[in-house]
C-alpha cells in the first residue's frame, strides 16, 4: 500500500479509539509524519486547552472526526495545528503560538505534496489550515454585525468543512463553550445563505 493510501485508512478507521491508537503508536505513520509527531510536548494555554499538549489535542481531533468524514476534513484535522511546533512561545509568562495557522499551511503544503495528493484537495485542505482561527480574528456575536467581505467569505463552498473543523478542534480542547457557540452562530449564517439561494424569486 503506497504511503498516502496508508495514512487516509488509518485517518478512515470506523473506530474512533482505534483511529487515535493508531496515531499514537504506528511506526510507520511516525515516520511518514514526523511533523506531527513534532507537536510531542509542546506545551498549550491550559486555560483554553485542558486536554494537554499538542499532539494530545491533535490525537482527539482525529478521534472526532466523523465517521465517513470527508477527507479533506480528516487531513485538516490531523495538520492543523503542526505550526504549533515552530511558533510556540511563552510570552509575558502565557504559552503563545501566534502564526500557527500560516505557517502549518506552510509545512503542510511539504507534506501534501510529498505524499502525491492530487492538487484541488491539497489547495482545499490548505485553505482549511489556513482559515481554522478565523472566528477568532473576527470576534462577531451577532449575524447583523457581519460585513459584506465575510458573508462573501461564508459563501465559500469549503465553509461548511471549516465549521466542522472548528467543531472538532473545539471539541478537542475540552469543549471550549466559546467555540461551540461560533460554530452554532456561523452554521445559522451558513443555513440563512443556503435558504436564501434555493428560495424561489418573490413577485
């Protein structure tokens, strides 16, 4: 089996437990992925992610993804956080890991492109690195506040894809109540778009 193919069924294993055991232990994956395992050890804010390290928070967003999960969203979830490795640092006495989301995209595209992915699902997988803090950065809590460049951005046909990455990484860190309710928030944005363009023209 070549190495990419190797890696997606491990990412596609039915059992969630089993999924993350293999992460965990396969040598093989070990050396296909030494990016990953880089995040061994790398200390997280324990305020916003109780669950430990980042490899640890890296092992649960592979356990959580969904089962039959698109494959793109299983890449995504297991890269995106490897620019943590690099950008982690303790500034003003708090663990800080600012540029992460640039430059995993940037590593990923070394990884993507070295096991063979085909280039519309490495572009797309490299935008969901890319984007996975967005929420952050945008600080909305309400859908009337959303400007015009990011309704244009929640059309984007991957937005869905995102939220569910974000979700995941959520999850993976505790649960984090804050991020949850911007997913909730932005999947309400998502469903007002989507029934706005299949609602018939009105008179």
């Amino acid at each position: 089996m070549r190495d990419l193919d190797y890696i997606e069924a491990a990412l596609a294993h039915p059992d969630p437990a089993e999924r993350q055991e293999r992460f965990r232990s396969d040598e093989r994956l070990r050396r296909l992925l030494p990016e990953v395992y880089c995040l061994e050890e790398v200390p997280q804010p324990p305020d916003h992610h109780p669950e430990g390290d980042a490899f640890v928070h890296t092992l649960l967003a592979v356990r959580l993804l969904p089962a039959g999960a698109d494959r793109r969203l299983a890449w995504a979830a297991l890269l995106h956080d490897i620019g943590k490795a690099t950008t982690t640092r303790e500034i003003g006495g708090r663990v800080r890991a600012f540029g992460h989301d640039r430059e995993g995209e940037r590593m990923a595209v070394e990884i993507l492109d070295r096991l063979g992915i085909s280039r519309d699902a490495r572009d797309d997988i490299l935008w969901l690195i890319r984007h996975h803090m967005f929420a952050l950065s945008w600080r909305v809590d309400d859908l009337k506040h959303l400007s015009r460049r990011q309704w244009r951005f929640i059309r984007d046909g991957r937005f869905s894809l995102l939220l569910d990455l974000l979700e995941i990484d959520a999850r993976a860190a505790g649960g984090n109540p804050g991020k949850l309710s911007q997913v909730a928030l932005y999947r309400a944005a998502r469903r007002k778009i989507e029934t706005e363009e299949t609602s018939p023209p009105s008179n």
